[in-house]
C-alpha cells in the first residue's frame, strides 16, 4: 500500500487514549446495560448468600438500632419526638440513613475491591459504583416495607401519625441520597487506591455523620439545646433529608426549601466532582492498587 492508498483508507475502528477528562457515558453506560443489570444481580445474591440468617439482616439491622435508639435517646436521654411513637420516629430516620450509607460504604472501594475484574476486561468503570446503588434500592425496599408494618401497627393502636401529601415527592429524596452517596464514594474509592489506610477512617466517619445528620432526634433540638453548635447539623445536607423525610411520612417537623436547594446543589456538586475524580482515577489506578 503506497502513502497515497494509505491516506484514503477508512478505518473500521480506531483505538485511542481517552483524552476526555470529564465525561459522563452515558451512551456508553447504555450499550453495557446487560452487564450492569448482572452486576446488580450479584450484589443483591452474593452478599448474604453464605450466611445463616440471609435477607433476614435487612431487617434485623434497622429494627435493632431502632430499639437501640429508643431507649438511650428517648427513654434514657428524654428526647422528645412529640405525638410521633419514639420507635417509629427512629425507625424512619434509620430507614432513610441506612441507604446512604450502604452506596457509601459499597462504593468507597470500587476500584480495590474489584481490581481483578478492571485489570481483565474493559467496559464503563462507572458501571460498578452504579450497580451498588441500583442494587440497594432492594434493601431500601425491604426496610421501607417494615416501617410501613409498623406505621399501620402504630395506626390501628390509635398513634397520632399522619402522612403528608409531600410523600408523592418522597422518591425523589431516596434518589437525592443514592446520588450523594455515590459522588461522596467515588471520591473516596479515588482515594483509597494511594492512601490505603483511609478506609480505616470511613466506618468511623460515617458514625459520626450520623450523628450530625438528625437521624435520632428533630433539628430543632440541637439549635434549641447547642446553639453554638448548631451550625454543625445546618450545614449538613443529610439532615435536610432526614428532616424532610420525617415529615413526609409521620408529617412531623418541617421542611426548609432552602436547606432542601442547599442539599440539591451540593449534591449535584459533589456527583459531578466524584464523577471527574473517577473518570481521571481509572486511568491509572491499577498500577497503585
């Protein structure tokens, strides 16, 4: 072939280094759609496959920590939740928290996590940390079908428990919380392949999140009780969510719009950031993993 054939031809396929240093893949994402739904799969029947109890910790988990809180925050501590059942006010903020923290947790090491399979077969790395969030709406489910269980219980005994008309809108705050928890997981599954040592760090994190994330008691409280620490609880997007998710399903505290358009903005921010942060990791991970 002389250079001017050479110049002419088409090439089927031409393979080059993506040079992209923020994308979505969406389209791309699309095309593995099958790989994603297996991915998904697995995460639901690998997880609890070899244990005694099974699906049954989806619910042993809430319903403790539920029972747990009840008695050192509204027995022993005296925290008020007003006309709501102080079990049942838990057991909604622990419902809620419970799906962040599992995208959190199952996608802060992606990459260490799944290195075999990265360093095999090429497909869309974003589709793993997508999979974990698809794949903990389950759980989420599960959990949720609990609490309704016991809202009803509640109910028939006469509680003065309400829903709101918000809850048509609840979807959408379940979805807020799998978005941030995924950006905040991708950062940190960046992280994690040069600093090994930080996913020591991520179980006691989350723990103290919780507890600047008014899972356990009304953000009134902690303005009224600590005001000078309040500000810890209002510049924190998760106990908007919390706080709205209350009042959507037992039609107790409040909403803040504005806290509300905080968390979307920072969420959006903190998707987009952990999206760059990954799309620039994966391409040079599997040699300090």
């Amino acid at each position: 072939m002389n250079q001017t054939e050479h110049t002419n031809t088409t090439w089927l396929f031409e393979i080059t280094p993506k040079n992209k240093f923020f994308s979505l893949n969406i389209k791309e994402v699309w095309q593995y759609r099958d790989l994603l739904l297996l991915f998904v799969k697995r995460d639901v029947v690998t997880v609890y496959k070899q244990t005694v109890l099974g699906p049954l910790w989806y619910l042993i988990q809430p319903l403790f920590t539920s029972i747990t809180f009840t008695i050192i925050f509204n027995t022993v501590a005296g925290i008020d939740t007003g006309t709501v059942p102080p079990f049942l006010f838990n057991l909604a903020g622990i419902t809620v928290w419970n799906y962040f923290t599992a995208c959190l947790n199952d996608t802060s090491d992606t990459f260490k996590k799944n290195a075999s399979i990265f360093g095999k077969v090429y497909f869309p790395r974003v589709i793993m940390p997508l999979s974990v969030v698809i794949s903990n709406l389950l759980k989420f489910g599960i959990q949720f079908l609990i609490f309704i269980v016991f809202y009803l219980y509640y109910y028939l005994q006469g509680s003065a428990v309400s829903l709101n008309i918000t809850i048509l809108f609840f979807p959408l705050l379940v979805a807020l919380m799998g978005v941030l928890g995924l950006g905040l997981g991708m950062i940190i599954s960046s992280l994690v392949t040069k600093y090994r040592d930080f996913t020591y760090l991520i179980g006691f994190g989350v723990q103290l999140l919780m507890y600047l994330s008014a899972v356990m008691y009304p953000m009134i409280l902690i303005k009224e009780k600590l005001p000078r620490y309040g500000w810890l609880v209002e510049y924190n997007p998760l106990a908007y969510v919390i706080e709205t998710s209350r009042y959507m399903l037992l039609n107790v505290g409040q909403i803040s719009f504005l806290g509300l358009v905080y968390t979307l903005l920072l969420t959006i921010i903190v998707f987009f950031g952990g999206l760059l942060v990954f799309n620039k990791t994966e391409k040079s991970f599997i040699d300090t993993v």
